[in-house]
C-alpha cells in the first residue's frame, strides 16, 4: 500500500476500541505508526503541537470517533476542518451509530469518510477493507 510508514492519529476513549481498531490496521497498511489520544481536547493539542505534543508528529490521517469526552468529535472535527493548517488531513469518522443523523453531521462537517467500528472480529476484515479502500483513493487524488 504505502511505501513509507503514515502517521495515524486514533483519537477514541475506549481502550478495548483502540485495541480492535490498531487490530483492523494491521490488515489496512503495510507500515503504520499509530498514536493514541482519549478525548477530543487532547486531539486538538497533538494536532497543533501543545504542552505535552509538542514534538507530534503531523499524522497523515485521523481516525476520529464522535462519542469523545471533553470535546466530541464533532467539535473536534469542526476545529480541524476549520483550521488552514490541518483541513487538508483526511478524517475518517469511526462511530458505533450508523444513524443517518450522526452521519450527515459527519459530512456536513466536512469528514472525508464515515465507518461504522467494526462490533467484533467478524467485521474487522471487511471495515479494513473500507480503510483501506479509503486510503488508496485518497492517495491517488493527492
């Protein structure tokens, strides 16, 4: 897929999520680094180097779920497409809801994709194929 590593940015509260979510990229990239914030106040600081993210990276991509303490993912979907600096990094909105209400506020707030998280095993084959389906289109627009 990828020939050099891709910074993600995985910005979810649940850590039994994070561990199904790392878990599904291993099928998506051949070489990945992730980093892990828990809520959405953390994500706006990784993404504009603050206090303790000062030497973040800036990720390629940002896997963002919705239901984020501190500030929820629309808020911090908001910030990043709202902000010149951070607008043209691609947001993948991963939520449990499939309610078309949270996906059209997704899309109005600009979010480049929406997947549902996959709820076990079972899905995780097919939601890595919707990631990386994503990322090879993203990759041949740029």
């Amino acid at each position: 897929m990828a020939a050099t590593p891709i910074d993600i940015l995985l910005v979810e509260d649940n850590p039994g999520d994070k561990f199904l979510i790392d878990h599904m990229l291993d099928h998506c990239f051949l070489q990945y680094t992730l980093h892990w914030v828990e809520n959405g106040s953390a994500a706006i600081e990784f993404l504009r180097k603050r206090h303790t993210y000062q030497a973040a990276p800036s990720p390629h991509l940002i896997l963002l779920d919705l239901n984020l303490p501190i500030l929820k993912g629309t808020e911090v979907l908001a910030n990043i497409k709202a902000d010149p600096n951070l607008q043209q990094i691609p947001v993948v909105v991963m939520s449990t809801s499939n309610a078309p209400e949270d996906i059209e506020e997704s899309y109005r707030l600009n979010a480049d994709y929406y997947v549902t998280k996959p709820s076990g095993l079972t899905e995780l084959n097919e939601k890595a194929k919707d990631i990386k389906n994503f990322w090879r289109n993203w990759l041949e627009k740029t």
